[in-house]
C-alpha cells in the first residue's frame, strides 16, 4: 500500500492527504509544547484524549449549526476533516482575566470580565503569535471587515456553547482560542471552524476549588497533564476505550 502523504506537520498534529479531494486526514500526537515551544514533553495518551475531546466539540458545535471542518472520527488517533484554507489568525476569547491577558494588563488571574473579550493573534511562530488589531488585519490582508465580523459572531457562538457544556459538568471556561478556515463554494466564501478544540486550547478551572484542567497543568509544572483531560473527558462523559 502506498504511503500516505504528509501534508503539514505541527507541534500537535499531522495533516495528511485526505480518501477524497478536499478532505485531510488530522493525526494527534502525545506531543506537548509551551512558551512557541521551548518547553517540550510527550504526554503518553494526550492525543487520544484531544481527538476524541475534539470530535465532542465539533460535533455538538455543528448541532447547535455552528459549522466546522470536522467530517468524523476515523480511530483513536485521528479524524477526517474538510480541507480549508486556514485564516492567519488565532481568535482568542476570554471570560476571565488569565494568562497573556493579566500579564499584559496586570489583572489578577480569575478576575471576571465585564463581558467576552475577543482578541486576535497573527498565526507565526518566529514571530511568537503577536497580539494583533482589527486595523493591522484589514491593512496586511489576513481578513476583510465582513471576515472579522463574521469570525467575531463565530467565536462568540462557540463561547455560548462551551461555555454551557462546560459549565453543567462543574467546569468555568476561563478562556479559548479558536482557528477559522475558509471553504468555497463557486464564488461564494464560508467561514468554519478548524483545527482542534481541546484542554490543549482552553483554560478550564474547576468551579469549586479552581483546579485547573488544562494545558497550564503542563505549562506551569502544576501535575500530571493526562490525569487533567481524562477528567475533563470523565465529566463530559467521553472518555475514549484503552486511552
Ligand atoms: O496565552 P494566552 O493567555 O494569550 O492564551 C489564551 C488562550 O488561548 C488559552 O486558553 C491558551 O491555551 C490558548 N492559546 C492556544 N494557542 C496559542 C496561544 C494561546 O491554544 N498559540
């Protein structure tokens, strides 16, 4: 049999070519990476966990029509999805102050905010993924206006939704980041939800003693980081067989 293509690689994931045009088959690696990858782990089991997590999301988000590259899960691994045409851009939403958010502004972690605050990030590793206004967007081309309001109402939909998921199994969503990919249709252009949803891309505290369950347990050396997402799949009744 013929290898499989290796479309790109990741520090999370492997793209290969998908059984039909416009699919790609999306592989999780056990592979853990902060701070753009200067500190570096394998988690045996993360990518078990995350793809089945990510699957959860996906297919609960295009429940409530909210629409994502996700096609289904193929095995423990990995998943086929929608070929997109990624957009440069990492959509952050927050809740609660957390992370870049309280260092940068000095607001203690956990701090509520007075409503979701959505920020944006230029997608480059050399450049360590820099926070990034709607003016830089629209003046480099990344996105036009009616893309930034479009991803805006996106990222906001996603909020609500995990947000509820979360919250019935006595998780707070602190924060999240989301990617988006463009599909076309004609001439015509949607905007759909890529990537991964997963503990990997959320802050997620537990609501009674603030435990977190989340990539920050690998980050700040705070436990064991498979221990974390299998509780997090336990609670939302996901956990995958023989993770
Ligand atoms: O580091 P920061 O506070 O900006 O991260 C906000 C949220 O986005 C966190 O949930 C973090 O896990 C996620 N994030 C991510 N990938 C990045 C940067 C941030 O998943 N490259």
């Amino acid at each position: 049999m013929a290898r499989r293509k290796k479309v790109y690689e990741g520090k999370a994931k492997i793209l290969y070519e998908g059984p039909e045009p416009g699919t790609l088959v999306q592989y999780f690696k056990d592979d853990a990476t902060a701070f753009n990858a200067e500190k570096k782990d394998v988690i045996e089991g993360k990518g078990v966990l995350n793809n089945r997590l990510s699957e959860f999301f996906m297919d609960g988000l295009a429940s409530a029509g909210v629409p994502t590259h996700f096609i289904k899960r193929i095995n423990m691994r990995e998943q086929l999805i929608r070929a997109v045409e990624i957009v440069p851009l990492e959509v952050i939403v927050r809740n609660r102050a957390a992370g870049s958010l309280s260092k940068r502004l000095g607001i203690e972690e956990g701090t509520p905010l007075p409503r979701p605050i959505v920020e944006f990030c230029y997608k480059d590793d050399k450049l360590g993924d820099p926070l990034v206004t709607e003016e830089h967007i629209i003046a480099f081309g990344w996105a036009s206006q009616q893309d930034l309001d479009d991803m805006v109402a996106l990222a906001l939909r996603v909020n609500d939704f995990l947000t509820g998921v979360f919250h019935a199994v006595g998780i707070r969503l602190i924060d999240f980041k989301i990617e988006i990919g463009r599909i076309y249709d004609g001439d015509f252009q949607r905007l759909i939800i890529a990537d991964e949803i997963s503990p990997d891309s959320c802050r997620l505290w537990d609501v009674k003693t603030n435990q977190k369950l989340d990539k920050d347990v690998f980050r700040h050396d705070l436990g064991n980081l498979a221990d974390a997402y299998t509780e997090v799949a336990r609670r939302l009744g996901v956990l995958p067989r023989n993770a």
